[in-house]
C-alpha cells in the first residue's frame, strides 16, 4: 500500500516538473553515450539533482522578479501566467539536459534558448529598452537563480555540500551561463555575492513584479487537494530570500513561526518529496 502511494505521488509530481514526455525525455539525457559538461562528482549534478530545488526555484523566480527589464521580459515574452507548467517543464528538461546530458544535447539546448533570447525584445512600462540576449540581464537572471538553488541545498539538501563544494556549484553554473551569453560569471560564493550586491541599485518592485508574487504565492494553478502542500513549499521559498529583497517585496518576516513551523515543515516536504521520487527498486527475488 505504501509503495503504490509513494509511486502516484511520485508520478504525478514528475509529470507536472518534466510533463508526459519526461519519461522518454529522462531516458535520452541519461541513457544516450558520450562526454558531459560534468563528471558524476560535480557538486552541480549533486544540488540540481537534489529535492531541494522545488523550493529554491520558487525562491530564485521571486528574487529575479525584482529587476525591471527581466521582469518585462518574463511578464511579456514567457507565458508564465498562460502557461504555468509548460514553462516549469521547459526550465526542468534545460537544467537537466545541461546537467546530466551530453555536450552535444547541452549545447543544442543552449543554442535553442539564445535563439529564442535573440527575439525577445520590447520597451517596459517606464520606457525602458530591454532584449532578453543582453549578457547584463542574463547575468542578473543566473545570479538569482544560482544563489537560490544554493541557498535551498545548503539550508534543505539531503546531502549539503562543504564550503569548497558550494564555490565549486557556483563554478560549475558558470560554465552554462557562459554558454548562454553571460561575461564572466562568478566562479566562487564571494564573486556571487558582490555580483548580486552591484546589481542591487537596479532593482525595484515594478507592478509585473507584484503580479508575479501574486501568482506565485497567492494564486497557483493547482488543484484543491494540491494548494496546502504548495503553499509549504512556498512559504519556504520566501524564508529563503535575502532579508532585503523580501523588504522590498514587502513580505512580512515572523522569526518565531519560520523557525518553529515554516522550516520544519520544508525539511518533511522535501524529504517527502525525496522518497516519493526515488528509483523503485526491484522486488527481493
């Protein structure tokens, strides 16, 4: 009975992170011969194949929210709102194919994304010119998300990394960022750190921002049954987010309730998460 729970429960939420193809999607990245961008012991297989990610995610979307331009891209060009889950998809079966996949599949994947980067152009609200292939914003994109994914495996990993293994993560991301068109990405935690600090005189809430957080945290596009669970998931992510960009958020921090029942309850649902999504065995014979 608990192995027919743990295999729904991990069906469905593969299928809602790599959608119905991930099956076969799964079995080409991991099943095809030929070199990788990273050996088996790079710390970045270890974080992106980790649970941990369902929470850092969320996180790193809130913090890339609050640059102007990239969030006028992503308001206008992504169809986040439209089409929630096949932009989740297309994010997961990137990250794992650059991952995991072969050099040949990584970079084709690469040069699928700067094609579409290339074409995403337009002007916010305020006037401002924005093309999503601009290095500037791609850097602030990967920063955020580097940091996130870092700061949900350090905080909720099954297996958290020492600190030469973090700067090692950080060094590893950049070798895709650098492919997509970032210059000179941060290769250690202190080069992500200033990174993310110069960045900080850009960013502001614009209303896409607010609407964004909205989505993300107030209004899912999930089912009933589904909401209290996300909603853990989602309250972790917001504890996750550097003191300041949660100030400009305006999301409230309550020291007592994240230490006594948000983070708890992170560590259950990503162990959760974690059991429900491991290999099946095979029966003893």
């Amino acid at each position: 009975m608990l192995t027919d729970v743990r295999e729904h429960l991990g069906r469905a939420l593969f299928e809602r992170v790599a959608g119905p193809e991930g099956p076969a999607t799964r079995a080409r990245i991991h099943g095809t011969e030929g070199p990788r961008w990273f050996a088996p012991d790079r710390p970045i297989r270890t974080v992106h194949g980790d649970a941990s990610m369902f929470i850092g995610g969320i996180s790193a979307l809130l913090l890339q929210s609050l640059h102007p331009r990239a969030m006028a891209a992503v308001a206008a060009h992504s169809g986040y709102r439209s089409d929630p889950w096949g932009r989740l998809q297309r994010t997961s079966a990137f990250l794992a194919v650059t991952t995991y996949g072969t050099a040949d599949d990584a970079q084709a994947a690469v040069d699928h994304v700067r094609g579409i980067h290339e074409r995403v152009r337009g002007t916010t609200a305020e006037g401002l010119a924005y093309h999503a292939a601009d290095p500037h914003l791609l850097g602030w994109v990967h920063a955020a998300e580097t940091d996130s994914f870092l700061r949900a495996h350090r905080r909720y990993g099954a297996r958290p990394l020492d600190a030469t293994g973090y700067d090692a993560y950080v060094a590893d991301t950049a070798r895709v960022a650098e492919a997509l068109g970032v210059v000179d990405a941060p290769r250690d935690r202190r080069e992500l750190a200033d990174r993310l600090a110069a960045y900080r005189p850009e960013l502001r809430v614009t209303p896409e921002a607010r609407a964004a957080a909205r989505f993300l945290l107030l209004r899912p596009p999930l089912p009933l049954p589904a909401r209290p669970f996300y909603a853990g998931l989602a309250a972790n992510a917001v504890a996750l987010l550097p003191p300041w960009a949660r100030s400009m958020l305006r999301l409230p921090r309550l020291p007592v309730v994240e230490d006594i029942a948000v983070r708890p309850a992170g560590q259950v649902l990503t162990r959760t998460i974690r059991w429900a999504m491991a290999p099946s065995r095979p029966p003893a014979h």
